[in-house]
C-alpha cells in the first residue's frame, strides 16, 4: 500500500506579517502571526508572493533585504486577495 497523501503543511508561528526571498520557496509552508488587536492569520508566503510578485519586487526593502514586513496588520493588498493559505 503507498502512501500518496500530501505533506501536511508545516505551521510556522511568527511576530509579523513577513515575507523574504527565503520563506516564498517553500511551498508547504504556513506562517501565523497575530496582529495586537489579537486576530490571528495564517498565509502561504508562496502564495502571496506568486501573486504579487512584481509589486514586492519593485519595493526598495525587497531590492534591499529580499524582504518584507508588517509589524501591525496582515497588509491591505494582502487581505484583498482571493487566497492566501
């Protein structure tokens, strides 16, 4: 009998919304935060990043430190897309 059910996702706890050059390759990854009005998100760094992948690239801290982060809230542009988990 072989097992062909997929890898559970790998939940990750984190203190903001972040997103860098290493997290987004993978793509059984999950991170969690919760904002300081205490609700909680969970996102696929892989997923957001395939979707907004030229905007992020053209931000200076992504040119800079291949990197992005929120302190306070899961990122509006974010929040509005269909998926992120």
């Amino acid at each position: 009998m072989s097992n062909s059910k997929k890898q559970p996702k790998k939940v990750q706890q984190v203190k903001r919304f972040v997103l860098s050059q290493k997290n987004v390759k993978d793509k059984d990854l999950i991170l969690e935060f919760t904002n300081k009005e205490g609700k909680t998100f969970q996102y696929s760094p892989s997923k957001v990043f395939s979707q907004l992948q030229d905007r992020f690239e053209a931000m200076p801290c992504w040119e800079k430190y291949k990197s992005y982060t929120n302190t306070n809230n899961l990122p509006r542009f974010v929040r509005d897309l269909d998926s992120i988990v």
